[in-house]
C-alpha cells in the first residue's frame, strides 16, 4: 500500500489486488490432481496368459473420465467407464501400453506414461523334462 494521503479508490484498488494476490497463491499452493497412472500391469512384467487376456488397472481417474487403451499405438477398445478392463486376445511378445483419459464426447483429456509388458504363452515345445 502507498504511503500518505490515499484517495479511497486507490485503498480499493490496493485491497482488490491484495485479494487476488492471496487467492491466487492459495490457488498455486494447492496440491495438483494425482496423474492417472497404470497400475496394473506393471512396468515390465510378464503376463503368463494362453488366451492373450491381459487384466488392466488404473489409478487415479478423475471422476466422470472414461479410459480407452492403446496397445502399441492402436486403439484397443472402445472408452469405458470402469477402472478396470480386460484387453482379449494379446499375442505373445512385447507391448506398450498407454491409457487415453477422455470425457463423454470423445475429447482427450490426457494420458497415462506408457508402460511396457511382455506375453508369455506356454507352449507344448517348453514341456518340463521328468527325470
């Protein structure tokens, strides 16, 4: 605030920035929204699955947010609403996963860091040898 004679306009002035000063450090000191993050699989892990079913989770969504996964750039599935999907018939090898957040028009809100799985399909050609 200025120093001597302060017209009352100016003191209101003063006192408006003030406000908007302080609401607006409150505002930038607040704690961000956790980012949606994959939770399951996990980075890295081999999912031991004959059909190809992987079993996804993620955390964090925002409320009202729809997820559609991506395996290796291409679209999965169509949005759904739960936390939780199951991706059918992943072939064997290596993937990468990445989970669109959108809203209920279709618009993407953000995307989860990508995450990289391996598929192991059990083959007859790796039977145990009994000794």
């Amino acid at each position: 605030m200025p120093r001597g004679r302060v017209s009352w306009r100016r003191a209101k002035r003063w006192c408006w920035r003030g406000l908007a000063c302080a609401l607006a450090a409150s505002l930038l000191s607040a704690p961000a929204p956790a980012a949606p993050t994959i939770a399951r699989p996990a980075v890295d892990a081999t999912v031991h699955s004959n059909s190809g079913d992987v079993q996804v989770a993620v955390r964090d969504v925002p409320a009202g947010a729809l997820l559609q996964p991506l395996l290796d750039g291409i679209v999965a599935s169509p949005p759904v609403a739960a936390s939780t999907l199951v991706l059918h018939g992943v072939v064997r090898g290596d993937h990468l996963l990445v989970v669109r957040i959108v809203d209920a028009d279709g618009r993407e809100l953000g995307r989860t860091t990508a995450v990289r799985f391996h598929v192991f399909h059990a083959s007859r050609q790796m039977r145990r040898s009994v000794r």
